[in-house]
C-alpha cells in the first residue's frame, strides 16, 4: 500500500486490514501496529479500517450467535453486525486473510 500514490486518488482509497488481537497485544504490538498507521498515512493514506478478532471467535459466532449480538466487523465499506450477514458475507469475512506482525 505504501507504494501507491493516493494523493492522486480522486476520492481517496480505502485499506482494510484485519490482525488477530495477539499481533496487537502488549507493548510492542501497539508500537508496531501505530507505526503502520503512520507510515501509512505519512505516504497521504486517505482512510484506513481495521477488523481486530481472530477466525475462531467468528466461527463461534456463527455457531452461537445468540453469544455474539454486540460483535461488529468491517464488511467492505461500511460495518456491521457479524450475526446479522448473511452466510455467505459471514464465510467471505471469515476467509479473508488475518494479519500479524
């Protein structure tokens, strides 16, 4: 992402990430997780937006969703309840890569 020009993106670009809260957790994943922030909008990164949760807790969430109801996750666009997408949104959210340090 950082290669890209989005100064010249007329209406800005969007970069979802998606970590596990382990790659977060501590000192060190707060000082790695900030410096990817700043690099990011350092090279004019307009709008970025993270998904914190690991595949297991999404899985159980479709198993139980009754256990999940406050869960929220970024979609594509715009966030959502995770219980409340369809299956097969939830399968796509579930499959998409998860990100660590």
């Amino acid at each position: 992402m950082a290669k890209l020009d989005h100064f010249i993106a007329s209406n800005g670009t969007l970069y979802n990430q998606k970590f596990l809260p382990s790659a977060l957790a501590g000192d060190n994943g707060l000082k790695n997780f900030s410096g990817m922030v700043r690099g990011y909008f350092d090279k004019k990164g307009m709008h970025v937006q993270f998904n914190v949760v690991n595949r297991d807790i999404l899985i159980d969430a479709q198993k139980n969703p009754e256990k999940y109801r406050d869960l929220v996750v970024r979609v594509a666009g715009y966030s959502a309840q995770f219980v409340v997408l369809a299956k097969d949104v939830q399968d796509d959210i579930i499959s998409r890569t998860e990100q660590t340090f």
